[in-house]
C-alpha cells in the first residue's frame, strides 16, 4: 500500500491556521469508485480510503509507515509568505484608482 505524508494547509472558509501544525498521513485509494447501481452513489471496496491519521511531527509519521511497512512518500509545505500591510497604503497617494 502507498500512503501520503502532508501537513494541509488552511482552507479558504478559515481565517486562521487551526489544524495546520499536525501531519496528516492517508493512504493512496487502490480501487477506483464506481456507480451505485440502484442509486448512483460512489462507492468502493478500498476502506483504507477514510482513514486518516495525525501525528504531531513528520518524523512520527515516517516511523509508523516503516514500522507498518507502507511505501509513503512526503509532500514538504509551502511557507507562507506574509506581505507586510497598513491601513493608510488605502488612502495613499501613490495607489492606482
């Protein structure tokens, strides 16, 4: 079985950054879904697929997959860049109307 380890970021409805800090390791789906056929719904027989595990560091997450044996591999985040901003740059003579 192959699993991802990642750290997600925040999601667009979130102004803040809860849920960032922890890893998150999920497995790799191994079958595809297909159709319900009464009711159209995906569906498949892959369990693995709503399992999600968290760990506080990287370092937790790649220990479990070695120990259990897994082929994992790492997603390493994206640092955020913060554009320093004020209240007046709204008033300024410089900015383009």
């Amino acid at each position: 079985m192959t699993a991802r380890i990642s750290k997600p970021t925040k999601t667009a409805m979130q102004s803040g950054r809860a849920n960032t800090t922890r890893w998150l390791l999920e497995y790799a789906p191994a079958d595809p879904q297909e159709a319900d056929p009464l009711m159209g719904w995906p569906g498949s027989h892959d369990t693995n697929r709503q399992l999600k595990l968290w760990f506080d560091t990287k370092d937790e997450a790649v220990a479990y997959a070695s120990r259990s044996g897994l082929e994992f591999e790492i997603e390493e985040p994206k640092e955020r860049t913060i554009v320093p901003k004020s209240y007046a740059d709204n008033f300024a003579f410089r900015r383009i109307r």
